[in-house]
C-alpha cells in the first residue's frame, strides 16, 4: 500500500492549479459536477491522475479519495500511470479490426517494441488500441490525442509514429493541429485553444460522412451522377411508391416514403393468422 496521504503539490503549482479549479467550478450548480474536467486539469499538470491529483480533486470538492479514485479508474481517458507526449490509438472495433485495424496495431507493437498500454523508452508514444471513436466511413482509423488520422495502412501508421518520435510536424485528416496530451486534457478540462488558427481549423465530419444527408436533400452522391439522385422527403399527403432506381426522370412526388418508412406485412398484422405474445391463462 501506498504511503499516506499523498503528497501535495508544490505550493507554486497548488495555487495556480486552484485557480483554474475555481474557474472551472464555478460552471457548475453543483460543485461534484465539476469532478470529470478536475480531473483532466490535474491530468494536463503531470500526464496522468496520481495520487497527488486525486487528493487535489478530493480536497476541492468535499469528496472522499476513494470517490475520486472510483471515477478516475472507470473512465479510460484518464490515465493511471506515467504516459508519452503522444497517445497512439489504433481503432481495433469491429469495421476498422476487418478493414486493417488489427494489422495495424500488430505492425506498431513490433516496430515500437511495445504492448498495448506501453510507452516507448524516449517517452514519446504510448500505444493502446481503442474502442469506436465514430470515424467508421474512414476505417481503419488512428487517433493521436484524439485527433483523427483517417484511412490508415501499416505502412502510414509506421510513418506517422516515426514522425512523431522525429519532432516533425504530423497534421490530423481533419481537426485542430496536434498537441501534446498535457495540452489536450486542459483542453478537455474546459479551457481554450490558444494556438493562432487552431479554432478556424477545427474540422466537422468528412465528405464519406455527408453522403446520406446529401441524398436526403435530393442532391447527387460525389461521382456517382445524375442517376444516383433521390427525391429529398418532405411533408404531403399519403404515401407514393418509390421511384425506379432513384432518377430524376422517374422521382416520386415530395413525401415518397423509404422501404423503411413504408408499413410492412407482418405475422403480427395478419388478422387471420394473428401471432404475437400469448394469452395468460384464463384471459
């Protein structure tokens, strides 16, 4: 067991940790609310939540270590133990694992020498691999202190680890430019991104995520023409059939339901075979 209590912070770094604290308690009508970003302050200070920044979080929110203790260790952005400049993730969820996840976990694990939740000998990356950030129509994805890096190969994960062990400069398929994790978890914690440009760069979903919010507004899916256009929905009277193949030349009045907005046939519609749950005894 650990000596206790835990150390506390320097009394330079308590006093500008405290004001940020303040800060960001005050957002809250409650102050246990403020838990979570306390502890991605704490986080940005030393790379991962130690002892010492438990205490910190306990001490400022009337909590007990062991509640703080309990948070920190449930939720997998918070890190437990001393980290790189760098978190490397490798989506390895079902769609980015067949498009090449796996293969590219494996591939890092050699080339850097490390396990999942390792950090290389110069403390600049630490691998893992990760659930679904969301990113599926860009699988198989890497995320670089949460920035995404979108259809990755082996051959492009390796250069880009390699770049960042370098100190080159590696930029996100879309997003912010990249920091390091000290300076995301403050980000995390609530506070701005200071950089010149940084905000403006911040990026929304690609073009493979816009495809199906096109279509619905009647527009064309990129390079697929013309024939791939289908009529956006929108509110009339009665249900029409869907048109043929979706061209414009055969496009049904507005209104047009899906084939899944359409009623199907069911068992259970069927009122002379009617199925569904079983009537209790005596009903």
């Amino acid at each position: 067991m650990p000596a206790l209590p835990a150390p506390d912070y320097p009394a330079d770094v308590r006093a500008r940790l405290a004001a940020d604290a303040k800060e960001v308690i005050a957002r809250y009508p409650d102050s246990r609310s403020a838990l979570l970003p306390l502890l991605h302050l704490v986080q940005a200070e030393e790379g991962h939540v130690t002892r010492t920044g438990i205490r910190f979080c306990a001490e400022l929110l009337d909590l007990t270590t062991a509640e703080v203790t309990a948070v920190s260790t449930f939720y997998s952005m918070y890190r437990r133990k001393a980290g790189g400049d760098y978190q490397v993730g490798v989506c390895t969820n079902t769609l980015c694992a067949v498009m090449g996840g796996d293969a590219i976990f494996e591939e890092l694990k050699e080339h850097l020498g490390v396990g999942n939740g390792e950090t290389t000998e110069d403390g600049t990356v630490t691998l893992e691999h990760i659930e679904c950030n969301a990113a599926c129509d860009f699988a198989p994805v890497v995320m670089v202190n949460w920035e995404f890096f979108d259809n990755q190969t082996p051959r492009s994960a390796r250069q880009l680890v390699d770049d960042l062990r370098a100190g080159r400069t590696v930029e996100p398929t879309r997003g912010a430019p990249l920091c390091t994790f000290k300076e995301t978890a403050r980000m995390l914690a609530g506070f701005p991104d200071e950089r010149p440009g940084a905000v403006e760069a911040t990026g929304g979903a690609g073009p493979a995520s816009l495809i199906g919010l096109r279509l619905a507004r009647g527009e064309g899916a990129p390079g697929r023409g013309a024939d791939h256009v289908i009529a956006p929905r929108t509110t009339a009277d009665g249900p029409t059939e869907e048109p043929p193949s979706g061209h414009p030349s055969g496009q049904a009045p507005p209104g047009h339901p899906s084939s899944h907005d359409a009623p199907h046939e069911t068992s259970a519609s069927d009122k002379q075979h009617p199925a569904g749950p079983s009537a209790e005894e005596g009903e």
